[in-house]
C-alpha cells in the first residue's frame, strides 16, 4: 500500500512538474529594448573604416530609426523588428536594399549586426553596435 502511495506521488509531482515547465515556455521572451543612439565602425572594401551612427526607436516589436555614415543625410530603416534579443531591418539607398540582422546581449548594451545586400559588388560583413551613453547632466 505505501509502495502504492509513493508511485502516485511520484506521478503527480511528475506531472506538476512537467505542467509547470509548459507554462512557462509559452510565455514569450521579452524584447529587448533598443530605442536610443547606437554607433559603429565599418569597414569598407578598400580596408579603411568609417563610422556609422544608429538611431532606434522601438514600440513593442515594431523597430523604426535612421543610420548616418559620413555620407551625409540620415537614411530611414525600414522593416524593422524586435523578437526577443533578435532585431531585423533594412537600409535602402542608391538602388540598392541592406538587411541587417542580429542579437542585442544580455546587457542590452551591444548589438552584433550581420549586413547582406542584394548587390553582389557589395560585400557582406559584421558589424559591432555599443549603445551610446546620454550624456552627463551638469550638476546644479
């Protein structure tokens, strides 16, 4: 009988167990947040590098923003999203589109980029985002 009684308990807390790790698993992975000044260095096919400066505005899963370069004008991302530490966009200028994609770590303080364009001349590369610090109030 208490052999019996054991192995019930056993099931149940086997069952508890496994229920609870279900739950949890449905429940999604909070997206990070990445709104705020992002910045870079690239490297170009000649081998030099240049900076890039990223702006992110995040509103749940949806990613909106502009990139700068020393080119000049700041160019509209499009298509961008947020999944988890997971974030997506795209970059269009002179006929030509970039994807980039990537993860935010843990800190939320770097984004680790890979870029692809749908040109061939144009070579795919990594790129490493750090978040910029606001700057420092003045005392008062």
């Amino acid at each position: 009988m208490m052999t019996r009684m054991m192995t019930h308990r056993k099931k149940l807390l086997l069952c508890l167990s496994a229920g609870l790790l279900l739950a949890f698993a449905a429940i999604p992975a909070p997206a990070a947040d990445v709104s705020g000044t992002w910045t870079a260095d690239a490297v170009g096919p000649d081998g030099s590098s240049y900076p890039l400066t990223f702006v992110f505005k995040q509103d749940g899963a949806k990613l909106t923003g502009t990139v700068q370069g020393p080119q000049g004008d700041a160019i509209e991302i499009s298509n961008g999203k947020v999944d988890g530490n997971n974030i997506s966009f795209q970059v269009s200028f002179n006929g030509m589109t970039i994807t980039h994609a990537g993860t935010v770590n843990d800190a939320g303080d770097e984004i680790k980029l890979s870029t692809k364009a749908d040109q061939p001349d144009f070579p795919a590369h990594d790129l490493t985002l750090k978040k910029a610090k606001p700057p420092a109030q003045p005392a008062q």
